[in-house]
C-alpha cells in the first residue's frame, strides 16, 4: 500500500497526516464546502464509513499563482498534492512539501505554504 504524507505545523502534537492514496477519490481547492478557494485543500476519501470523507487542510497562505516579473513558475496546492497522489505507485510514501507561497523574479522561492489545520467530516 502506498501512502500520502502531508507536514503540517503541530496539529494535536503531529507534524505530519499520512493518508491511504488507494482511499483518496479526488483533491479540490478550498475547504468541504467549496469556501476559502486560497487558503484550504480537501482530499475526499472513500473510506467505507460515509458517502465520502472531506480531509480539509487549511494553509497560511495560497501558492504561488501569478508569476512575478521575469518569473516563468506558477503553482496551484490542490495540484501538486495530485501530483504526489499519483506519484510513486506501490508502497512508497509520497510527502507534500516544498510549495512556493512567494517567490521571486528569478524563481527562487522566498516563503513556503504551511498546513496549519484539518477537519475531517
């Protein structure tokens, strides 16, 4: 089985959700009910107790989206925790990390987004 791993900022003492990809069934922009589109990802997950479990992570801040002067990147968090979804099939964790929040013109990074929160319904 493989796994996906999110860090996050000390929620309830851990610093990092694991979460089953066979389980995952798709990977949204904002919170469970399409709110907070910048600053929430949800994972829903069919785990066989609810028509679907909402894993809402909220971040301190969106991804970067624009491209600043001279810059060539653009990111969007909902997508790259896709990528790592379907990244590294057959037990192998893939870990979420490394997003750029701002950047500078010449693509280096300057701050990252930071999972701060999750609710489950």
């Amino acid at each position: 089985m493989s796994y996906l791993k999110i860090p996050v900022v000390a929620i309830n003492g851990q610093t990092s959700i694991v979460l089953p990809k066979s389980k995952i069934v798709r990977v949204v922009s904002g919170d469970a009910a399409g709110a907070n589109l910048t600053t929430a990802t949800t994972i829903f997950m069919d785990t066989g107790v609810a028509v679907l479990d909402a894993y809402a992570f909220t971040h301190t801040a969106a991804a970067q989206a624009g491209t600043p002067a001279g810059s060539t990147q653009s990111y969007n968090v909902a997508d790259i925790i896709q990528d790592a979804w379907i990244a590294n099939p057959g037990s192998i964790v893939s870990v979420v990390g490394g997003i750029p929040a701002t950047q500078s013109a010449t693509n280096q990074a300057l701050t990252f987004v930071q999972f701060t929160a999750l609710a489950v319904s």
